[in-house]
C-alpha cells in the first residue's frame, strides 16, 4: 500500500481547491473567483484501495505588485505560511498552471520555488475545459524541466484518474502520511467540538471550518475590496436538546465603513450572508442548523488571527 504528502502549489485561483474539493469527494477548501481566498495550509486525506495520501492545498502565490494596501500585508503572512509548508517534508509535489492566464512575474515566483523543490514533480495544466482563450506555448519550456505533465480540468473532473494514478506510481511503500493519520485519529476521541477535526481534514478543527464556509460567503457575495479587509470568527457550537446546532459566529472588518456595507440597509446583507451559510454548514454537517451572525469592527484582526 502507498502512502505519501503530496503538495499542491501554485498561483492563486489555478483551481488548487476545487481539484481537492472534487477528488475527496466533498468540501474541504473554500473557493471563490477572488484571489487570496485561501489563507492557510489545509492538509486533507484521501484514501482508497491504493493507498493514503495527505494533499497539502496552499495558498497561491502572491507578488506584491499590484496588490492593494489594505491585502498586501495579510499576502506577505499568507506567504510565509505557503513557504513553511513547503518545506515540511513531502512526498511529491503538483505544480498547477492555469493556462487561460499570461506568465507574468507571479507566476515567475512561483516557478523559482517549485524549482528549489528537490522531491518528483508533476506539472498540471488546469482549466483545460476552456478553449477560447489560452496562453499554453508561454508554459512549453516546463515540460523540458517536470517530467511529468498532465492537462486535466478540476472543476469538469475531467482526466482527473490518470493523475492520480501517477500520483500512486510515485509515492512511496511508507511515509510521514501515517503519522499524520495516527495524530487524526487522536483528535478523533475528543468530546470538544473546538478539538474535534473535520474529517477528512487533519489540522482544521470545527470551528475552523465553520469560520471559513462563512468566510466563503463574504468572498463571493461581497465587491472587490471587502473581503481582504475581513474574517470570521466561531465563538460557540453547541448541540441543543432539539438536535439543531446553535453557532455564534462574528464577521470581524477593518473599518466602520465596511461593517455598514456587510450589515446592509435593515440588515438586509448580513441576513443574506447568513442564509447562504447556514445552508451550506448544514449541507456539510447533515444537521440543522442555527446560526447567529453579526459584525464586528476590529482594525487590528490581522495582527491578533494571522501574526
């Protein structure tokens, strides 16, 4: 049986996570059009008669060119956490390149550090269900450095088995993977549901989760600027005697200005956001639930959740 950690490294939006969400087979990375949705590592298991694998998502990449002030310094941490996943020890890693985009000087950081990856790579082309516009002759020259290339499009699952049949051919017999494992199968026997993972997620607990389905909704319902001045924050998730799951949850923004645009006129916004989690954390968890949203203004929420 093979087991292996297999990183997923790229830009931000090549679809890195909506190719975990659609090979485990149910959501564990949030997704939007936006840039810089993914904010931390997310370590999630696949398992089937081949093996184990631990897919580590990153998040994209970011050049500080271009980047608006108030997202340029929660980029730079955002960095730094992608950096330090890489160097833990991996089995393998997946460069995934949207083709449907120009090789800019993004891109180029990106490529210097998979380069200073010493592990076997495999090189994805993503998005390839899109046909109208592509920029695939700019990306040629990285079939002559990874071995291994696969076209492939996350979101239409298709060419997704040869893939990971690869995947399987490269890892090997023994790995760290099983000491991961074992540390989820821990966290398992705990009553918490601060402490309770998320299967198949390894180092997402509850809460975690939750805050980022809500965060989810602020990134697609909200304009260009808001969602990078905000995040989420669950305070409580409780099982009442009815079987319905209560959760108190916080959206926490920069400034007053944008506190008033999340609550909206009569708190038209924040209800809608609200709506929209609630069906999506009930969708996961298969429970009714309640939840208690508001907003909060705290200019300092980067420094306290992301130093």
């Amino acid at each position: 049986m093979k087991t292996g950690k297999v990183l997923l490294i790229g830009r931000p939006n090549v679809g890195k996570s909506t190719f975990l969400n659609n090979l485990i087979g149910q959501k564990v990375a949030i997704t939007s059009p936006k840039p810089q949705t993914t904010r931390f590592p997310i370590k999630a298991l696949y398992e089937e008669e081949r093996g184990k694998i631990v897919f580590v998502d990153t998040p994209g990449i970011f050049s500080s060119r271009g980047r608006p002030a108030t997202g340029w310094g929660l980029a730079k941490k955002i960095n730094e956490k992608t950096f330090q996943a890489i160097n833990e020890e991996i089995d393998l890693a997946i460069y995934m390149i949207d083709h449907t985009r120009r090789r800019d000087f993004e891109e180029a950081k990106v490529i210097g550090t998979v380069r200073k990856i010493n592990k076997p790579k495999i090189l994805v082309i993503n998005k390839i269900d899109v046909q109208d516009k592509t920029y695939l002759p700019q990306y040629k020259f990285l079939e002559d450095e990874i071995p291994y290339v696969f076209q492939i499009s996350a979101l239409k699952k298709l060419h997704i088995k040869p893939l990971i049949q690869k995947v399987f051919s490269l890892l090997p017999e023994s790995s760290t993977v099983t000491s991961e494992v074992g540390e989820f199968a821990e966290g398992e026997g705990k009553t918490s549901e601060v402490e309770k993972r998320v299967y198949p997620l390894l180092n997402i607990d509850s809460k975690t989760f939750v805050s980022e389905l809500i965060r989810e909704k602020v990134f697609l319902m909200m304009g260009e600027e808001i969602p990078y001045t905000t995040t989420t924050v669950v305070d409580e998730i409780t099982e009442r005697k009815n079987g319905i799951m209560y959760i108190r949850a916080r959206i926490l923004t920069t400034e007053d200005r944008y506190r008033r645009m999340l609550v909206g006129a009569e708190g038209r916004k924040i209800k809608e956001i609200g709506s929209y989690a609630r069906k999506e954390i009930a969708l996961a968890t298969g429970k009714k639930v309640y939840l208690d949203l508001t907003v909060e203004t705290d200019p300092h929420w980067q420094e306290v959740f992301y130093s």
